[in-house]
C-alpha cells in the first residue's frame, strides 16, 4: 500500500511569521501580517521549498510588469525604463528554480471521483464511503477529508466480522484514495504557487512608498520617519472608531501596505524595529476595538474577555506617545462638559457621532479643539518646530500624531476604566418638552439607550438597570432603605409615596439623586471601577509594585488630587483617631488644590455647586459665553478657555491658575470671577457648614455619591510605570468588572423575588451570589454589599412599630390596617412581617452562611433591628399577654375561693 502524502499547511504559516510573539487567534489580537513569501521555510519531503515556488517568475503576465514599472515611475519620477530596471533587479535577487511545478501550475479539474460499492456489505465501510461521494460530489473533498476517509477505512478493515469481499475492496478503495491525497495536494500546491506569485509582485515595497518613505525605512538614524510612515497606515481605522478594526483598517488596501512596510524593514536589516511594530499593531488593534466593543453594546463579562490579552506595559507604551497623556486628560474634560451640556446626561450621537455620514460628535469636536489649543500654546511636550520671526517658539504637531493621541485617548480611557466610569455617572434622559421634541438626544426618555449601556449596568445597576426599567416595580424600593445610614425605617406615608404613585418621574428623580442624599447613595454598590478606583496599592510607595515607583517624594504629591482622596480614603473612618485626622487633613488640602487649580472639577461633578454657581454669576449652563458656540468650532467659551488654563497649571505643577494668559479682558474678567465663585460656593459657607466640610463628611460616612476616582485629568499617565503593578494588573480589574457583573444579576434576581421570598432562607440564598461576585476581587466589600442589602431586606419586611404593640393591639391594628410590613402594604397579606425574633434570626443565617462577620452582624441589628435588646423587648411583648392571662386567672381563682 501506498504510503500517504502529508502536507503541511503552507497558507498558515504564510500568514503567521511572528507566532512566537503574537497571542493565540480568538483572543482579541490581531492576524499577524503576511510575511512576504519568500522567507516561508520548506514545507515537507515531497512539497518542493516554497523558495522554488515563488521563483516561477515567468508565470507573472509582462504587462503586470510594465504596469508596475509605471507605477513605481510616477512614484518616485524615475524614468519608465529606470523603473522597469528596478523590478528586473528585484525578480534577479530570487534563484531560479522548480520547472517541474508548472503541470500543476496549468491544473483545472480537481481530482477525486465517485467510488463504485456493487456487492459491498459492510454498513461501515459503505457509510464512509457514501460520505466520501458527497463531498466529491459537492466538491468539498480536501487532503485532509479524504487522510480522514483513509483512516477510518484502515480502521475497519483491521477490524473482525468483516467479509474478505469487503476487506480486500476496501484495501483497493485507500490506494485509490492515497493516489487522490497525491493529486490533491499538488493542486494545492499550485494554487499557493500562483498566490505566492500574486503576493510576491503586490508585496514589493516600491510599489507603495515614495523614495523618501523609502530612504528613511534604510536609515537606521531615521526613527521620527519611520514613525510617521507606520503611523500614517493607521488613518482610515482611527477615523472610522465605531467600526470593527478589521473593517476600519482595510483587508485589501491597509493590510497590504502594512506587510509591504514589515518586510522592507526586514530588507533593511531592521530586525529589532519589526518586531516593535508588530507590537505596536497588536496594541492598536486592542486600543481601537476597546472603543469599539464598548460602544457597539457588549457586556462587561464579554469586554474584560477581550481585554485579558491587554499587558501593563501595553499602557506604558501608549502613555509614552506624543500628546497621548494630554488627549486621554481633554477627552475627560470635553466627556464632562457634554454631560453637563444635556443636564447630567451622555447622549450617545455625541461620543459616537454618524459612522453613516462621517458626522463627529461635539465629544471630539470638543477634543480637537482642545488638543489643538494645547499644542498652540506649548502644553504638550516635543512639539516645539523653531521660532518665528519675532523669536517667539512655534509648536506644532503632525496630523498623524493628532490622530494618534485622539485614537489612544479614546481606547485607553476604557481600558483604564475612566471612560465607564464617566458613562456609569450620566443620568437617565429627561422626557423631553414641547420645544425639545425633535432634538435626536432628548427624545429617548428614561428608556433611551445610553452611551455604553451594557457595560455601565453592570457598575452602576441601581441607575441603569433596576430603576431604568423598574425591575420589580414596588420590589426595588427595597434598595430605597439603604439610607444616610440613619437608625430608623421610613415612615409609612414615605413609603406609600412609593407604592402608589406611578409617575415616571417619581423614578427618574431616585436614577438622578435629585431628591437628596437619602436615595440611592451609593448608585455603585459593589464599589468597582477603573484601575484606579479603590485599588491603592498600584500607586503606594512601593518602588517595587506601584505605578509610582520611579517618582521622587515631591513627585507623588502631584499624582492626581483625586488618587490622593483615594489613598486616605481608607483611613478616614477607621477606628485610629489619629490616624482619621492625618486623612482628613490631607483629603481638605486636595480638595483645596482642586478648588485652585482644577475647579472644573467641582463644577463639574457636584451638582449642587454647579447650581448654586450659576446662579451667583447670572448664567446657565445654555449660555454660549459658558460653554461657546456649537456651531463655530474654533469657538473657545469661558468653560472651554478655563479647559486649557487647568491643563497648564498642571503640566506647570503651578499651585494656581495663570490668569494673565488669557489675552480677551473680557473674558479673563468673566473666568476670574467664574473660578472665584466656585471657589466660595465650596470652601465657604454658614454656621451649618461648607460643602467642602459636607463632602468629607460623605466621605466618612456615607461615602461620596459617585464612589468613583474623583477625576483623572491631572494624573500623570506619561510618567507612570503600568508595567511594575504586574503584566495583568489591567486584565484583572475588568475581571473584578466581570465579577461585579455577576453581582449585579444576583441583584435582580433579589429585587424580582421580594414579592414571592417565603422564607429567610430563600433570601440568604440569592445574597450568597452577590457575595459571591464581589468577593471575587474583595471580600471585606462583599461582607458590606451584603450587609447593606440585609438592612433593606430587614426593614422591607419588618413589621411597624404599631404591628408590635403588646396585649393584642397590634394584631387589632393589623387587621384594621391590612398591612403589618411595608413588604404587605405592597404586596398584600401573603408577604413576609418579621418580628424581632425573625430579624434575629436572619442576621444568624448570614453569619452562619459566613457572608457577614460577628461584628457586622451586630452592626446591622443596630441599624435595622434583631439585636439583644429588640429581641428582648420582643420576648417580654410575647410574655406579657400570658403572664396577665396567668395573674387574671389567679385572681379570678382566688376570689371564686374566697367566695
């Protein structure tokens, strides 16, 4: 028997030259580009070397030649005949060779035909063999099928029970077959000939790059060249951010340039600049998919898994980029003032704009207009170009590097989880009014889709999910308890307010926290966010482990106000007096910096500032003085103007903001007076006390509404080192996003269940899930989750003070009434009332399921009812009744004796 034929798969290894640095396809990386084909190594013992292959030159037709030479002419203005020399030379460097391929070349027909099974028994053999014809019939027999076909009719004729007949008809039918694998391959063969010829004569570096692109991939001294010319591949993609990498950076005419360029660099001896590239393209891919992904309506769980392959030094290397730290601080900036724009709400036209006309939104309209700002006026480092005429320095940056910053901005800001956590903080739209209807972000409602929907209920579900839809409709007012940590429940007629009034708005005002702090503080419960966010060991003191490591001790004082809010949050509250106070007074001196160099971040993220600021200097938030003109977008507003004076005050480490560089007086005038009032309306107040002292006390117990990094636009993202927190320290905190996730379902499925739970159990059950999904990045968190849904649950069904009357009062009341529980005013009868006896008890459940600690415990049935005392009370209102039946019974005997 003829031994088979095994090819090895040329085409694949074609298209991988680099695995050992590139990530398993599947994984949200790039296909590696096409090596040119040439330097593809031998393919097997009977497949000739592929080197052979693509020296079949004569089979290129002349005229694609002459075309070629015409277009390398009109390139780099050689002569034609000069040019026509230069493709001659390239086709001399490769040997000439393998005359013997072209039968195969000048195939046609596909091998393989039908096999005759007369007088065959065998159900096996003739079930492989009806098989086989199918796919001969349907053309889709391949070398790999019919080894397949070979093998498993090998098999079986190996096997007992098989009629002689058979086996030797099945031995006739493999070297049949074998044969087949032989012709198959061959064909195969010649169609990777006639495609390596085809990539051979598109590959050829002068065929896309001029002589001077050229002179700089030979000059090894040439770096900013280089760079421009790899970067400028990239423009299509980087305009096109609403549109899958794959499609943005163009197959058939991006693609091509770009295994054009890899190759001339291998050519020029550039082994080490390759392989950067190569890395640099993988990181772009992630970079522009990430800002894909998140706005094209993928989950959190589904984001982190494209993320994972993201590694730590990734993020040094984009930071590191000219004017990508400045982009990634004024796309922060225009994102909030877009939210403000629209009354606290991210209209998704104005992030995405139209992929269909090319139509920017006002976020990016705003982000050039700053980025070019800032370039003008020397913000961003290396862009100095001379001087003029009068000696004053010239900035300037290359379109291709504009668009780099932009296109890195974006990405990054959702890989570090800034992004999202600006989304996760835009209200819910507001039904729009007569005048608005029209206006495509108004008309949506509180059921518009937001910007980045999917992603920000997962961190945000209170808002964007549960109150959103009103999942569980009265149920989810069981979340409506989780107060300003106050000691009572509500009263009843509150509570009514909630059961009874089905206006959208009653549900709107708990989404925006228009009603006070005592609903919904904390729209973020599971207490995650971007890498930033609550994960202060990455920017400890630790030279070894944190993003601050190479920083001087002066340094670290600039590494963002609100890092440093972060970093003695922990201690604020804590049982250490002392240190409590040193937090304290290090959060006020950031604050305090905040409100001298950054008070856009005052004005921006706390609502009653910005409310009480309007109204002292006479404006709002409509006013084009404010914000400028939309339709001009060289307009610079007050907010606009106050943008760029905040990003020099932190690129100066200035203590305060240089007024003296904004050359219109009245405007100077009207941001002087502006900064001023924001300065006062927060650090000033009455004998009750500021906003600055009501913040930190938020901060202290209750934590601020937004629990999120308090802004990134001063952090020093060129400076970090990402690398030094680990490889995937990035990749773990979206699978802490993930877990929250997980968390966030749990979460619904509690506030489905609150009008059909029947027993404790059941509950303890549901908040198990919750615990499981926070505590997949932080257990002390989950015990707190866990702990402040207990307090709602235990209120939401705790009988009322009047339902525990003693000596049968309540039990009159309740039937009078017809609710003992807030939990029966919503749902009837049938649903829960726990006395102080079952509140106990559920407070045991969770201790004992180990979701909550003994101190914990003890905490909540202070809060919410079920301790020592509640217990008590809770015996003797239950003995009280028999102990006076028992004396009233003894009096009655002692007189019926007396008598």
């Amino acid at each position: 028997m003829t031994e088979r034929f095994q090819p090895n798969n040329l085409t694949n290894r074609a298209q991988n030259p680099y695995p050992e640095s590139m990530p398993e396809p599947g994984q949200g990386e790039i296909q590696p580009p096409v090596k040119p084909v040439e330097s593809i190594p031998p393919s097997g013992e009977q497949a000739p070397d592929i080197n052979k292959l693509v020296t079949e030159l004569k089979g290129i037709p002349e005229d694609v030649l002459r075309k070629a030479a015409q277009e390398l002419s009109k390139k780099q203005g050689l002569p034609t005949e000069e040019a026509q020399q230069a493709i001659e030379k390239r086709k001399a460097e490769v040997p000439k060779e393998a005359r013997h391929l072209e039968p195969a070349v000048n195939m046609v027909a596909p091998p393989g035909a039908g096999i005759d099974m007369s007088n065959m028994q065998d159900p096996e053999l003739i079930a492989e063999i009806n098989n086989h014809n199918r796919e001969v019939s349907t053309n889709s027999l391949s070398v790999e099928s019919a080894n397949r076909t070979i093998s498993n009719l090998e098999k079986r004729v190996g096997s007992p029970g098989i009629s002689a007949f058979d086996r030797n008809r099945a031995r006739e039918i493999i070297d049949q077959l074998t044969e087949d694998v032989q012709s198959l391959a061959e064909r195969e063969r010649a169609e990777q000939l006639n495609a390596a010829r085809s990539r051979l004569n598109r590959n050829l570096p002068e065929h896309f790059f001029t002589r001077e692109q050229l002179a700089s991939i030979n000059d090894v001294n040439d770096t900013e060249g280089l760079e421009e010319i790899f970067n400028g591949l990239f423009k299509n993609a980087d305009a096109q951010p609403n549109r899958e990498f794959s499609d943005a950076f163009n197959q058939l005419t991006d693609q091509p340039i770009y295994a054009a360029f890899i190759d001339a660099l291998g050519r020029a001896g550039r082994d080490a600049d390759s392989r950067r590239f190569v890395q640099e393209f993988a990181m772009r891919q992630i970079i522009h998919n990430a800002g894909y992904v998140f706005y094209s309506g993928i989950d959190a769980e589904k984001l982190s898994g494209f993320l994972q392959p993201f590694r730590a030094d990734l993020a040094d290397l984009a930071f590191s980029k000219k004017g990508v730290a400045d982009a990634a601080h004024l796309y922060e900036q225009a994102l909030l003032k877009v939210r403000e724009e629209h009354g606290g709400y991210i209209p998704a036209f104005e992030v995405d704009g139209d992929p269909t006309t090319g139509e920017k939104g006002r976020v990016e309209i705003l982000l050039i207009k700053y980025l070019n700002e800032a370039i003008k006026e020397g913000q961003v480092d290396g862009t100095q170009k001379g001087v003029d005429q009068q000696g004053k320095p010239i900035y300037e940056m290359a379109e291709w590097e504009i668009n780099r910053a932009i296109a890195f901005a974006r990405g990054m800001g959702i890989i570090v989880g800034r992004v999202p956590e600006i989304a996760a903080s835009s209200v819910l739209p507001e039904l729009p009014t007569e005048e608005e209807q029209g206006m495509r972000d108004m008309t949506g409602g509180r059921l518009a889709s937001l910007w980045g929907q999917d992603v920000i209920k997962s961190i945000a579900p209170f808002r964007h999910s549960i109150y959103k839809f009103d999942i569980g409709g009265a149920a989810n007012r069981v979340f409506s308890y989780i107060t300003n940590r106050g000691r009572k429940p509500w009263e009843y007629k509150e509570l009514q307010e909630w059961v009874w009034d089905k206006q959208v708005d009653i549900i709107n005002n708990v989404a925006d926290d228009k009603r006070g702090y005592r609903y919904l503080q904390r729209l973020n419960p599971f207490r995650i966010g971007g890498i930033f966010s609550r994960t202060t060991w990455r920017y400890s003191n630790d030279p070894t482990a944190s993003a601050l490591g190479d920083m001087s001790p002066g340094d670290m004082d600039w590494i963002g106000t609100g890092m440093q809010i972060e970093k003695n949050r922990g201690d604020l509250s804590g049982h250490n007096a002392e240190k409590s106070a040193v937090a304290e007074a290090n959060i006020r001196g950031s604050l305090d910096k905040i409100s001298n160099i950054l008070p856009l971040r005052l004005f921006y993220n706390l609502r009653d500032v910005q409310g009480e600021v309007l109204r002292n200097i006479g404006s709002n938030m409509n006013d084009p003085l404010l914000i400028g003109d939309k339709d001009n977008p060289d307009s610079m507003g007050d907010l606009d103007r106050l943008v760029i004076l905040q990003n020099r005050a932190v690129k100066d480490r200035a203590q305060a903001l240089n007024f003296d560089l904004i050359e219109d007086p009245a405007q100077r005038e009207r941001i002087i007076k502006l900064t001023a009032t924001i300065k006062k309306v927060f650090t000033e107040g009455n004998s009750g006390g500021t906003k600055l002292d009501e913040f930190v006390e938020n901060l202290k117990h209750r934590e601020w509404e937004v629990p999120f990094i308090f802004g990134t636009d001063d952090l020093p993202y060129d400076r970090y080192k990402f690398a030094k927190t680990g490889a995937t320290s990035i990749a773990r905190r979206w699978r802490d996003i993930a877990n929250a996730k997980l968390a966030s379902d749990a979460t619904h499925k509690l506030v489905e269940g609150m009008a059909h739970f029947k027993s404790p159990e059941q509950i303890v059950e549901v908040l198990a899930e919750v615990y499981k999904g926070v505590a997949g990045y932080d257990a002390h968190i989950a015990e707190a989750v866990v702990a402040d849904y207990a307090e709602g649950i235990m209120k939401f069904y705790g009988k009322d003070w009047y339902s525990r009357l003693p000596l049968g009062i309540g039990t009159i009341t309740d039937k009078l009434l017809g609710r003992a529980s807030f939990a029966q005013a919503s749902f009837g009868r049938g649903a829960m009332a726990w006395n102080e006896l079952q509140l106990n008890d559920f407070t045991g459940l969770l201790r004992d399921g180990h979701l909550i600690t003994r101190e914990i415990q003890q905490d909540l049935q202070k809060r919410a009812g079920g301790g020592k005392k509640e217990v008590a009370w809770g015996l003797v209102r239950t003995i009280a009744p028999l102990l006076m039946l028992a004396f009233i019974y003894y009096m009655m005997s002692r007189i019926a004796k007396e008598k």
